[in-house]
C-alpha cells in the first residue's frame, strides 16, 4: 500500500490517500494540533467520503464526542484507542 500526500482546499493538515482492501482510504494525523483545527480539517476531509467505498481514518489525541453528533445524521463511525491513548476514527457515509 502507497499512500500519496494529496491537496484538499481547506485543509491545514497532510492528507493521505491510498487503496485498502478494496476502500478508498483518506487519512490524516490530529494529535499534534490544538481545536478547532481537528474538527475542521475532519469537516472539510468528509466532503471526500462520497461513495461506499470511501472512508476517512483520523487520529484524535482524544475521542471527538462533539463531532460525532455534528456528522452523525450522514456519517457513522468506528473508534478505536490505540496503545498510545490515541483514538484512530473511521467515517464512512451512512
């Protein structure tokens, strides 16, 4: 897997894409960032989360309870803590 550092307008963080069994995956990297910029660059990378297929991964320094109920009338979520106490966070579209 190759992930390739893509331009997203709007963005302030490196955004990532690649392919993953059969998913097209956007990723990017909060934890070293200070809000609200978490929760924009995660709004502004959901316009990517088009089709069935798609999906956003973030890593949180924290669960983002706030965001799931600003997108959750479009999108679902999965949320994972990893070993560092980090959350990694899927959104794909409903």
């Amino acid at each position: 897997m190759q992930k390739e550092l893509i331009t997203v307008p709007r963005a302030t963080l490196d955004i990532y894409n690649y392919t993953e069994d059969g998913l097209n995956i956007y990723e990017f990297d909060a934890t070293e960032c200070s809000p609200p910029e978490p929760m924009v660059n995660t709004i502004v990378c959901l316009e990517l989360v088009k089709e069935k297929t798609d999906r956003l991964k973030v890593k949180f320094f924290h669960e983002p309870a706030p965001l799931y109920e600003r997108v959750g009338e479009v999108f679902s979520h999965s949320s994972e803590e990893l070993e560092s106490g980090d959350f990694l966070v899927t959104f794909e579209r409903k």
